[in-house]
C-alpha cells in the first residue's frame, strides 16, 4: 500500500509542480541594481564651501518653520567639505538627535542627495544594501545646499519624526539657491 502511494507521488510531482529549474528562476526577481544608467544619478559637483553667514540663514529658516509647530529640532549645517559650520539646538531637543542632525547633514553633502533617497531604498525597495554604505543614514531630514549647480553644503534636523525634521529642513535648504 505504502510503496503504490509514493509511485503516485513520485509521478504526480512534476504534473503538479512543475519543473523545478522553471520554479527557481520564477521565484527570483530581476536584480534593480543590474540596470545600467546611461548617466551618472546625483552628479552635482561640489563648490566653494558655504560661508557662515549662509549657513546661520539657513539655519533660521530651519528654525522659524520648526518654531511654527512647536518642534524642538537640531538643526546642523556643514560645509562642501563635510565640516560642522553651524550648530542650533533648540530648547529641549533630545539629545541624542544631535549628533544625528550632523550625520544627515554630513550624508546628504557627501552623497550628493536627500538622505529621504536611502530611506526610500531601505523601507520602500527593499535595498538593504544601502546600510551597508559608510556615512550613510536611512533616515530623512538631510538635504544638499546647492547654489549656481554646485554643492556648498548641506543641511540635516532631527528630533521630531521624520517628515518633521524633513519639513524644517527643506525650509533652511530653501534659503540657498
């Protein structure tokens, strides 16, 4: 009785699952990363580093639209170069967001794009290789200061949710064109 039942099995197998060499190559989807861009993405060349001036108007631009909402933000502005320009926390952020408003700050000018892109790859596309990339933050809130189609800096705020620190500083990356 046992063996006629594993001869019905072992024939009905394939009828019913089909190769299995289809089904591997089924299961796996086409690899995003394959697709070769005919330019390079985020190809912004880097300019003469944001001065303070720049950076502390950006700064209150960031500030004022968190001030609106009562969000208490870290605010950070670094220049082309990746270096801390200018600092402001407001009362009662929570700390731990300032370090964190550098590193979007520090991420968005050392690759050339919002860090809302990496969160996008990470929570929307599944791209977890992203976290692997040094320097890099999956979180929003970091922009570029791009002026005259160059990088002079860039702007990162943290210590509300991410769409509020985006929020704020879209308003200080605004103030530089």
């Amino acid at each position: 009785m046992l063996s006629k039942f594993l001869i019905t099995v072992i024939l009905l197998c394939p009828v019913l699952l089909g190769p299995i060499e289809s089904r591997a190559q089924d299961a796996l989807p086409a690899n995003p990363l394959d697709t070769v861009p005919d330019k390079m993405p985020f190809d912004v060349p880097y300019g003469t580093p944001i001065l303070l001036e720049r950076a502390e108007s950006a700064i209150s631009a960031a500030l004022a639209e968190a001030k609106k909402h009562n969000w208490k933000l870290n605010i950070a502005v670094v220049d082309s170069g990746a270096n801390l320009v200018a600092f402001q926390r407001m009362d009662g952020a929570q700390l731990a967001s300032i370090q964190i408003a550098e590193h979007k700050a520090r991420a968005a000018v050392s690759y050339r794009r919002e860090t809302k892109v990496y969160e996008d790859a990470v929570q929307l596309k599944g791209l977890a290789y992203v976290t692997t990339l040094d320097g890099m933050i999956a979180s929003r809130g970091g922009f570029p200061l791009i002026e005259g189609g160059k990088i002079i800096g860039a702007i990162g705020c943290s210590g509300g949710t991410g769409s509020q620190d985006e929020v704020a500083c879209k308003a200080g990356a605004e103030t530089v064109k």
